[in-house]
C-alpha cells in the first residue's frame, strides 16, 4: 500500500486556527485546493456507503470482513476505496492480525460541518427579489 498520503485540511502545523466557513470569507486557492481533495473523496457512491456504514457502526469501530460483503465489489476495489477516505483524513485504520479495523475521524466530519455552517444568528438572504432588479 503507497505511504503518499494527502494533507489533511487544517493539520498544517502553521495553519494556526481552523480555515473560515465558506459563507463567511472566501477560501484561499490552498485551503480550496485540499477543501476539494476531501470533497472529491466524499464525491463517490460506494465511498459514501462506506463512511456511513463505519461512521454509524455500534462501538465506533468496524472490521474490513465487514464492509466487503454489503457491495458487489471485488476486495481489492473496497480496500482502493477505503484508502482514498483515509488519505483524505476522514477515517483511520489499524491492522489486528489478518484483519484491518476502520474508524471514523470525527475532527473531519466536524471540520467539514463547520465550513459548510452559516454563522449562528446571521439572517438567511432575501431571495424575493431577483439580483440585480431594480426596485
């Protein structure tokens, strides 16, 4: 398995605080760039299933011999995939013996919620009005 590991958003030791929301400043091209690794990793059905099903799992934990029946996939293609939402830091892993376990990284999820939340309290826009009408 490659060791070449995406960055993960906002584990830059010089990032300091946690990037804006994208409704409150706009993303610099980085943050876009490595915002979009993670969204391209969410971005396929099979992962999906496969993050909700380690996401939701009773204990918080789930062996890969669990997640290769649910698809009509070969082992190999599951493993392929799960490596891509590891790489993009949204699930980790640990080998016990012949099988290896997967957890969800929930600093993610909660990352990604974040940047995809409006501000408490900010009043939606008014969308009565096309833009750019003249009142």
């Amino acid at each position: 398995m490659s060791k070449q590991e995406l960055v993960v958003l906002g584990q830059d030791e010089g990032a300091g605080a946690c990037c804006p929301g994208l409704l409150t400043a706009p993303l610099d091209e980085d943050q876009a760039v490595e915002l979009a690794k993670v969204f391209k990793a969410l971005g396929d059905p099979v992962r999906l299933r496969l993050l909700s099903m380690i996401a939701s799992r009773a204990g918080g934990e789930i062996c890969v011999c669990d997640l290769t029946p649910a698809f009509d996939l070969s082992q190999p293609t599951i493993s392929h995939h799960l490596k891509l939402l590891r790489q993009a830091g949204l699930i980790d892993c640990e080998r016990r013996g012949t099988w290896v376990y997967y957890w969800l990284v929930p600093e993610m999820t909660d990352r990604l919620a974040s940047i995809l939340t409006r501000p408490a309290g900010e009043p939606l826009p008014d969308r009565t009005v096309p833009a750019g009408a003249a009142s």
